[in-house]
C-alpha cells in the first residue's frame, strides 16, 4: 500500500498522510485528491507518494478518490509552491490551494466544457439507391430529408436541424441503415503562425531597437531586464517584438498586469497583433469556469499568451518562453492577505528557475527594482522618449493655490484650460484620487465628523445615494440632518471626491461631455469596456478620475491633466508615500500628449518648491530616485535592509500588543537582526479589530530568513486565543 503526502488548506505547515487509494504510484504526485480530514471531507493535492508514514496503521485514514480530469500539477509548479511556502513562511497546504482556480479545489472532478463537434452527413452509394416511395407518406421529416440529401448529397448537423424537429432522430436511423455516413467536421485551424501578424509594423525608434537587439540574443537565458521607458515610450511594442518571437518558437509568454481594468485594452492589442493566435485571461473578474477553463488552457500549452493579474503567476506553463510584468512598480502585485505574495517577486524566481527572461516595463520603477538595476543584478534598458515622432513629454506647471483662490475645486488657470480643449476639441483628464462625494461630513459649529464605528476612519459622503460609507469596510450608515453631537442644523460635506468634481465640471461646463472614472463608476461588469470605447471613439470631453485612470491608458487625443489636490501624501509617515506619489503623479500626467498634439499638465499645489514636484516638472525620476535612495540608506530602509513584519489583531488592543511581546521574548535575534517595539497599524482599527505588528529587519536576506524560520515555529507554539496574526514578509504597508 502506498502513502500518499497531501497539500491541504490548513493552516498548519505540514502535509497530511493517508493510505492512497489502489494503484496510486508516483505519476499522481501533482493530482487532486479527496480525503477525509476530521469530521469533514476536502480536496488537495497529492505532494508525495511514499511507502511509509510515522502514523500507526490504526490511526492512517484511506484517501478517497483521485481526480485524473486534468493533468497533475507539473513538478516546476510545484516547487513555484515550496519556495513561496518557504520564502513567505506561509503553510504549505494553504499557498497550493490558493494558487488553484476556485473550480479545482471543489469536491467534484471539474470537466472542461469543449466545443460541440459539428458533423456533416453525406448520402452513401446505398442511400442514393433508396427510392422516396419506400419511406412511408406518414414519415414527413423522413421523406422531406431524403429528398434534401439527394439534392445536395451532403448537409450539415445545424442546416439539417433547421427544417425539422424529428430531423436528429430520421438522421440517426439513416446512420443505421446505412444510407448515410456522419463525419465530424474538424474544429477551425488556427495558426499559430506569426505571419499572421497584422501589418505595417511600427519602425523601431532607436531605443526600442536598442531594447530588442539586447534581449534577442539572450532569450534563451535567466535575465532580470528593467525596461525603464518614459510614459509613452512604446514598450508595448516592444513585448510584441519579444512576443512574436517566441510564438515563431512555439513558446508561451506569461503577461502580468496590475489590474483588470488594464487586461481588456492589451488583450486587444495583442488579438490585432496576433489574429490566430490563442491568448487566455486570467483575473478576478471571470467567473469560476472560465477562469479554471483558461487555467486548463493554459496547462495543456493550448493557450500561447497568458494575460492575467498577479495570480496569474501560479498558472501552470509547460512551454513557458518569456514572463513580463507590466508597470512592475504597481502595489497590486502584492496580495494583502493571506499567502501575502508579491506576484512581481514570484515570477522573477519563477523565470530563473525555468531559465528563461522576465522584462520588468515601467516608467516610474519601483525602488527596490531600480536599485536592483543600476547595481547590476538586473540589465537596464532606457527609452528616454516617447515613440511617435511628433509626440513629446508634457510640459507641467504648477498653480499654487496658497496664493490663487480656487472655485468649486478648481482654479482659474485650469478652468481656463479646459475651455480650451472643448473648443479645440481634445480631450481633457481631471484627477482626483478620491472617490464618492466629499472625504468627509463635517459640523460646522462644534467641529464634528462621521466616523466609522468599526475603522479608524472618516465616513465618505455619497451625495446621489444620500448615505455615508467606510471605504475600508463598507459599513453604510444614513444622512444625519442634525449634528448627532452638538444639534446643530448647519453639518455640511468638506473637501472634494470625483462625485463633487463631477458635479462642479457640470455647472461649469453645461455642454462638454462629461464621464466619471472610480471604483464605484467602473463597478458594473463591462461598463469600464463602454466607458473606453467611449474615450477612444471621442464621446468624451473630460474624464474626471481617481488613480484607475493613471495607469497604462493610451488615449490618444488627451492632452490636458489636471491634479487638483495631491499635497496631503508629501507628508505623510509612511517612508514609501513620496516614491509612491512621485509614480502616480508621473503615471497621470504621463496619459497628456501622446500623439502629436502637445500635451499639458496643471498641478494645484500649496508647495510647488518641494523637491519631488520639481522632478515632476523635468520628468526627472531619476533625480528624485537618487534623493530618495540616500535618504533610505540612511535612515535603514529598503531597498537597504530587507524587512518583515509580524502582523497581529484582535477585539482589543491590549490583546494585540500582548501577543506581540510576547512573540518579541521569542525572537531571541542574532547580532545582525533587529527586532522593533511593537506598534499600532497606520489604519490602527479595521472592520472592528485592533492592528499593531512587529518590524523585524536585517541587511542580509539570508540571515532574515534563518531567523524567521525558527521564529515561525516558536510563534505558531505561542497560545494565541482571540488573536489573528500573519507574517508579512518584504510589507509594503505598514
Ligand atoms: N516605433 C513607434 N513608432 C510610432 N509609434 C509608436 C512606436 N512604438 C509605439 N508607438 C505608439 O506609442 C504609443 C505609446 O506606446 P505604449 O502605450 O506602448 O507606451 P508605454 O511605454 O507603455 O507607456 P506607459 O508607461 O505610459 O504605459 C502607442 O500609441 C503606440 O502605438
Ligand atoms: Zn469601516
């Protein structure tokens, strides 16, 4: 009998032993199976076979039974698992689970719904023989499809369907006698065959032909390459050159983007590329079928573009040639819960592993990526300019809103803007990383504010609904119409969210055509395909948005952005928040003139001095990269040091900070670790539960992870009754 070592979602980092069922042998390491686990049943995945447990026989439970619908994970992903089990400290069992499609952890074997098999029906030697009046008068769909085969010696399944509902049953007995025969019609062929491609092809700017001869002759190798392109710079085009190149091999290329909203517009740019050629997507926004379906597309190397966001990174690839990550720097390669994974980090192990390249595209690199590059562990490659040949960066300026009044948000330089690309027709960007109505509800005598019960947050103001929302939990509560603290009437929303700018644009602007852009706009299956397609065939004048719009967009004919208020991030306390607002202040301003028309950046600022808006304004990031990068190394941060965090929450705070001195007792840390003091989360209560954690860091890697691996299993020893806790390992929040 063997013993099968099974992958379970548990949160205990072990696998499971269980007698494997008849015939079971090392071919089945990577299958699903179904076990018993307590009182309960559940599926995982077998890890190992082996042919002896520490658990006495009377105690081993029999497995149940072995899923064989899809192939079994291959042994490269499963070892994807082991190092992100090993790196992230997290339970084994729960990473494989959580890299499968919903569909595949179930309880039921999941068949892939293939298309139907067409089939055609052609009338034998023997048919043609058959005389009419040998199908009885009564037999009218008999008789009526005879005649048809005789006139055109051949139908198919749907023409055949068409002139009758008894034709299905006349046709198999035809099949029976003999009289015709049924051919299955091979599915369409598709190439694969890159000449395929659409042309004229884009002639290569010099740099983006620099970029390509650097890569071509090492794409057989590990590489790391940063692509660090200025918005607009055509790195597109320059993943299809790489793309092309590896389907002319026969290879598949794994494309991550941070977002689905970005999936829909690279999805079409590669199907125009490439016409004939299978792409899948796989993100959040597909329901549990389709995104198993493409999984298993994927799998049996039917797919050859794999486009997805970031849990796209645990897709099995036999033939993977090539990763890219898009917009590498973007915070949403990192899961925030559970297996807290950066998918940007995953792949990069993932494509040294296979011993293939990864292209890291951006224009604002992250810190620890562009460090990483000017040191030489990654190949740098710049596209200093934009790629079409009248396009320019945009030219920023600032309007400091200390010495110029502002109405309804706006001032007058920028109202003044945006008349001018109504009546020139361009379209126009106005951003405003806020949604909803106003940040927050205000009193105006006693200085009171909504605040969510559950969150250390202010309550949002959502005017069209007239309620009051947490965007941290989604509480929801009614409008007050007097002011639950001090009676007073005059309680009025403060400060300005895409709703009220949206509003404002409108009195202002009665004529222009106006489309909103947030979380709550784009919420609606398919309404962010609509509102593109309006952008892109020119139904919109002004497009009010939050950092969504930021991202990737090409929309050729904006030429004006506006940032109304983004002053409040210069000063925040988290270390990241100026590499962060220096990105997406780029990344907006980067979607202004990118096709010939000059494009305009208007920022609305009370420090239009501060160093990070004077990069800004020279498009200089890496001027702001190197102060940042001193100032990091200074004070001990990343990319410097490398950091974990041991997160913890519970109903009362007092049970947060607790367990964390305790678990600091435990890290009894050697010279080159250092453990902090525990504190409370920036968001120091969330959906009802008390945050606090505790920074560990080192200035090896190595060290880091000896440490945390010991300190792991202390920790998980350590009674943790009403406490959540979690390793975070490489936070990016703090
Ligand atoms: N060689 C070329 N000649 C002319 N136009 C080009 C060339 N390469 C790319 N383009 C065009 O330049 C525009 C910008 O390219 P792309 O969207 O790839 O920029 P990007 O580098 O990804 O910028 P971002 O970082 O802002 O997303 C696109 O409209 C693209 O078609
Ligand atoms: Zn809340």
């Amino acid at each position: 009998m063997s013993i099968i070592r099974v992958a379970l979602d548990k949160p205990l980092n072990t696998l499971f032993d269980y007698l494997g069922p008849a015939g079971v042998t090392e071919q089945d390491i990577g299958c699903r199976v179904f076990v018993p686990f307590g009182k309960s049943r559940m599926t995982g995945v077998i890890m190992e076979v082996a042919s002896y447990s520490d658990i006495s026989p009377d105690k081993i439970k029999q497995a149940g039974q072995v899923f064989r619908d899809v192939p079994p994970l291959p042994p490269e992903l499963l070892d994807l698992f082991r190092f992100c089990s090993e790196y992230y400290h997290h339970p084994l069992g729960e990473v494989v689970m959580n890299g499968l499609p919903i569909r595949l952890r179930g309880s039921q074997p999941f068949f892939i719904r293939t298309a139907p098999i067409v089939f055609q029906y052609r009338l034998t030697t023997k048919g043609r023989a058959v005389d009419i009046s040998a199908i009885p008068g009564r037999s009218i769909a008999k008789r009526r499809l005879l005649v048809k085969l005789k006139e055109s010696g051949m139908i198919e399944d749907g023409e055949a369907k068409q002139f009758s509902s008894r034709t299905s049953e006349a046709m198999k007995e035809f099949v029976g006698l003999q009289w015709v025969e049924e051919i299955p019609l091979a599915p369409p062929v598709v190439s694969t065959s890159p000449s395929q491609e659409t042309s004229p092809l884009p002639v290569l700017t010099p740099a983006q032909k620099n970029a390509i001869d650097a890569i071509v002759p090492k794409m057989g190798e590990f590489h790391t390459w940063l692509l660090h392109g200025v918005t607009g710079s055509g790195k597109t085009e320059i993943y299809l050159q790489l793309i092309s190149l590896l389907l002319r091999q026969a290879r598949q290329t794994l494309v991550l983007v941070p977002e689905i909203n970005l999936t829909p517009q690279l999805e079409l740019i590669f199907r125009a590329r490439f016409p004939g050629v299978r792409l899948v997507s796989l993100h959040s926004g597909l329901n549990p079928t389709e995104r198993a379906e493409g999984w298993v597309q994927a799998q049996h190397g039917e797919a050859e573009i794999i486009l997805g966001t970031r849990l796209a990174v645990f897709t099995p690839l036999p033939r993977l040639g090539m990763i890219i990550v898009d917009e590498e720097h973007d915070l949403s390669f990192k899961q925030q819960e559970g297996l807290r994974y950066s998918a940007r980090d995953v792949a990069v192990f993932r494509a040294k592993r296979a011993g293939i390249p990864i292209v890291l595209g951006s224009a604002t690199p992250s810190l620890e990526t562009y460090y990483n590059a000017i040191t030489g562990r990654y190949l740098l490659l710049r596209l200093p300019s934009r790629a079409p040949d009248n396009a320019s960066l945009p030219t920023v300026q600032y309007i400091d809103i200390g010495k110029i009044k502002t109405q309804e948000g706006f001032s007058p330089p920028v109202i003044a803007a945006l008349e001018k690309g109504l009546a020139s027709n361009q379209q126009s960007l106005v951003f405003i990383n806020r949604r909803g109505y106003a940040p927050i509800l205000l009193c105006r005598a006693c200085g009171w504010t909504a605040l969510c019960h559950r969150c250390s947050s202010r309550l949002v103001v959502h005017l069209r609904e007239k309620k009051l929302r947490c965007h941290h939990c989604g509480h929801q509560a009614e409008f007050p119409s007097l002011c639950p603290e001090c009676g007073n009437q005059d309680i009025a929303p403060f400060g300005h969210g895409t709703q009220r700018i949206e509003a404002a644009l409108t009195r202002l602007f009665p004529d222009a055509r106006i489309a909103r852009i947030d979380r709550d706009s784009t919420r609606r299956k398919d309404s962010w395909q609509r509102i593109l397609k309006d952008i892109r065939e020119q139904r919109v004048d002004i497009l009010v948005g939050t950092q969504i719009l930021a991202k990737g967009h090409d929309f050729p004919n904006l030429s004006l952005v506006s940032i109304l208020n983004s002053d409040a991030s210069l000063f925040s306390t988290d270390f990241r928040a100026s590499e962060r607002l220096f990105a997406q202040l780029m990344q907006v301003a980067g979607r202004a003139g990118r096709s010939g028309t000059p494009g305009e950046v208007l920022i609305q600022t009370r420090f239009p001095d501060h160093p990070l808006y004077r990069a800004l304004y020279q498009h200089d990031y890496d001027a702001l990269a190197r102060i940042l990068l001193e100032e990091r190394k200074t004070a001990h941060f990343p990319p410097f040091v490398y950091q974990a965090l041991l997160r913890a929450e519970a109903p009362a705070i007092a049970t947060t900070l607790a367990f964390l001195a305790k678990a600091a007792t435990l890290a009894k840390a050697p010279h080159q670790i250092k453990v902090f003091d525990p504190v409370p989360a920036q968001m120091a209560r969330l959906k009802g539960m008390e945050r606090a954690y505790l920074l560990v860091q080192s200035r090896s890697r190595k060290k880091l992870q000896e440490f945390l691996g010991n300190w792991r299993t202390k920790l998980d020893s350590l009674p943790s009754h009403k406490v959540r806790w979690t390793l975070d390992i490489d936070p990016l929040e703090f």
